[in-house]
C-alpha cells in the first residue's frame, strides 16, 4: 500500500511537470528550475557536431554558466569561447587560409578555408557574368577590433560627451572588440564600404544585385540588412558586408550560448556593453539566423 502511494505521488509529480511544458509554462504559472529542464531543448553545445574552430561545449547547465565574465574550469569551453571573441591568431590556426590575389585587394588577409573555398567559387561564377568580386576586409582579431573602436572612441571624445552615446554612435557601423562577426574567418566586406555606391546608380548596383540573387547558392547572406519589423536592432545596413553561413551560424549559436555582456571588457567604452545589451541587440541582430 505504501508503493502504491509513493509510486501515485511519482505520477502526480510527473504530470506536473509535463504540464509546465506548455505555453503556460512562459507565464510562471507552473514552473520552476526542474520544470525547465524537462522542458528545455537541447542547447546549442548539445546539438552541434564537431566544427572546424575546436571541440564542442561540453554539456553546461545554464545556471552554472559564468554570469560575470569569469572563465569556466573547462578548457576546451575557454579555447571555443576565445575563438568566438577574437582571441586568437588566425595566422596560426589550421583552419585559416591567406585570401589570394585577385580576390583580395591587398596581401595578408585570411579566411577560414571552407569559407574561402566557397567565396572563390562565387566570386569565380560573378566574373563570367562581368561582375567583380574582391575582399576588401576578412578576418579581424580582438586587436585588430579594438584599435578600429578605440580611434572611432577618441575622434568622438569631443562631439559626443556621453559615453554610452558615443558607444551607441560607433555601434551604427562598427562593433565592439570581441562581437564582431569579423573575428570568426567566415565574414567579408566586398568592393566598397558607401551603402550609397550599392544602390541604383551606384558603381557597385550591378554587384549587388548580382549577390541577392545568387549568393545564397554558395552559402552567403547578407548579415545585415536594412532595419524593420524582422530586424529591429543592431548595426545600421551594410550592403558590403556578407557572411558564410555553413559555419557563422553554428558560431552564432554557440556565442549565444556561451557569451555574455559581462565578458565584452578590455577596451575603452567597454563598461556600456551590459546597459546596451551587445549581445542581444548587435550580435543576435542579424538577417542571416535560422
């Protein structure tokens, strides 16, 4: 008789948090820590096969995750999580590849090699159709970014005064040290960087047009577009600027999962990223997302 009680409590408890697995579940009706990990999907380090960047995340409770931008006692967690912030040097990391010429227009740009691969067959397909095609901008390291961010910084010391407004000026086109999607080998900036030599008329209209018809068939996109209902917030359009999605997307995925604004710090500016919300509106505000 006592099992059959305990074994009734057993169920009781079970369809409890089932039901919490519903759209009340949102509301707080009937939820707690144990309910949301019935409920809750598999994160993205679960569910991401082995990528060219390193081991996956290893398998980490969200409530365990640092919340304060101190590194976890996983190594592999730490090496994925520095990738992802540009701390590294693409120069030495077998995955990355020197950009050529003619589809790069100065020596010593690198991209990651699947990503280069794909770009030159695009690029290789536009120039039959009369369009030119030429990396102006690869990948960028944290240094790199900082020192784009810290002379935007100080030529606006003395216009804008304010330093979350000046951080907000900069962020139009320009990202903070560590959540540029530059960092990851698997974006570009082609041709020109006027969005106004991109529209009709323009010297790059014909290469624009040319890309959205047919740089999806190579696994490219358009990060970020023109904002509206879809794209509320990030950076500003930029019709130059295109990314791999084979890789960035699992990458964006896992920056999601694995970074917070607390550890977007070591460059001047760097105590707005938490009031801004870097990561929710700048690095999660792109067009190119499933």
């Amino acid at each position: 008789m006592k099992w059959i009680v305990l074994s009734l409590t057993s169920v009781l408890l079970l369809l409890l948090v089932l039901a919490s697995c519903g759209p009340e579940a949102q509301t707080g009706a009937v939820f707690s820590k144990y309910s949301a990990h019935a409920c809750a999907a598999p994160s993205p380090a679960d569910t991401l096969p082995p990528n060219r960047v390193g081991k996956a995340l290893d398998k980490v409770k969200r409530e365990e995750s640092p919340a304060s931008g101190v590194p976890t006692d996983d190594p592999a967690a730490d090496t994925q999580r520095h990738f992802l912030l540009g701390k590294f040097d693409p120069a030495e990391h077998p995955d990355f590849v020197t950009i050529a010429q003619p589809y790069a227009n100065r020596p010593g740009l690198l991209m990651q090699r699947e990503a280069y691969a794909a770009f030159k067959k695009m690029a290789d397909a536009a120039r039959k159709d009369g369009v030119k095609l030429t990396i102006i901008s690869a990948t960028r390291t944290f240094d790199y970014q900082k020192n784009i961010w810290e002379k935007k910084w100080s030529n606006l010391q003395t216009q804008v005064k304010e330093s979350k407004d000046r951080a907000l000026k900069i962020l139009e086109y320009s990202a903070m040290p560590g959540t540029s999607r530059h960092h990851w080998g698997t974006d570009i900036d082609l041709n020109d960087l006027n969005n106004a030599s991109f529209k009709s008329g323009g010297s790059q209209a014909r290469m624009y047009a040319w890309m959205q018809k047919h740089a999806a068939d190579y696994g490219f996109c358009q990060p970020y577009t023109a904002k509206d209902e879809q794209r509320p917030t990030g950076y500003n359009e930029e019709r130059w600027h295109w990314s791999y999605r084979p890789i960035a997307d699992k990458l964006l995925q896992q920056y999601e999962f694995s970074v917070t604004d607390a550890m977007i710090t070591g460059f001047l500016g760097a105590e707005n990223a938490r009031s801004i919300g870097v990561v929710q509106n700048y690095v999660l505000g792109v067009a190119c997302k499933n």
